[in-house]
C-alpha cells in the first residue's frame, strides 16, 4: 500500500520576517507547527498545500514552493505518510480564520522564537531549510 501523501506549509510575511504558527487543539496535542494536511484522492502534495492553507488560514496563497524536503513517518493509526514541505509569503501579517476543530490559536512570530516553540524535529528541520533558503537569497515564494 503507498504512503498517505500529506503536505506542510511554512506562511512567511517578508516584510516583517516572521512566520505563522498554529497551536492544535488539546486533544490533537495542544502543540505549535506550521500549517499540515493531508492529500485528497487524486491531489498532488503541492495542491493539497494550497487548499490546506486556505482551509486551515482563510488565506489562499497564489502559489506555493517546495522547500525539497520530503519525511516519512508512521502516523498514530499506524499508516506510513510521506510529508512534503512547501512555503509561502503573504505580504501582510493577516489575522486567520482558524478551524476550531484543529487550532485554538495562532501568531506571528519571529523565526528564533519559531524554533523555540516546535515539538517535532520534521518542523525543526523545516524551519532551518527555510531560513538557510531567506539567507540565500532563494526565499521568494
């Protein structure tokens, strides 16, 4: 059986150098990460990006861009997941429309603080892919 394709979404304002943050709900673990979703039947990863953004946001970015990083991962069901990570920049720091089901706060927040606050080392390997990409010169989205 293939891996479950999910999609992870690092929401950068360049303007202001921060990043978007969404603390889940208690019982899904009350913990700050980046936007993530799952891929509909027949949806790539980078489109499962941009309507997780929306969904999980109310922000519906014009594009997305692979980060090229790709995990795998045995998720608490049991099925194997393979996780790509993608960005995006927002030229204003908007407020988003949360899904109470899944988030009970979000906040921008400035990248070391970021890295403070994530729990999983995929978020944290993320976040530094991300920044190394910003000091190159890359991170236009």
């Amino acid at each position: 059986m293939a891996a479950a394709i999910k999609a992870q979404v690092w929401i950068r304002c360049p303007r202001s150098g921060r990043v978007l943050l969404f603390k889940t709900q208690p019982a899904r673990g009350g913990f700050w990460q980046p936007i993530t979703g799952s891929a509909e039947k027949g949806e790539t990863a980078e489109e499962a990006a941009i309507r997780e953004t929306e969904e999980e946001s109310g922000w519906r970015p014009h594009s997305v861009e692979p980060l090229g990083y790709r995990f795998q991962f045995t998720d608490r069901r049991g099925r194997e997941v393979a996780e790509e990570v993608f960005f995006a920049d927002s030229h204003l720091e908007f407020e988003p429309t949360l899904d109470p089901k899944e988030h009970d706060a979000a906040e921008w927040v400035v990248l070391d603080e970021a890295a403070v606050r994530l729990t999983f080392d995929s978020n944290r390997e993320a976040l530094k892919r991300l920044v190394s990409r910003i000091r190159d010169g890359r991170g236009r989205a």
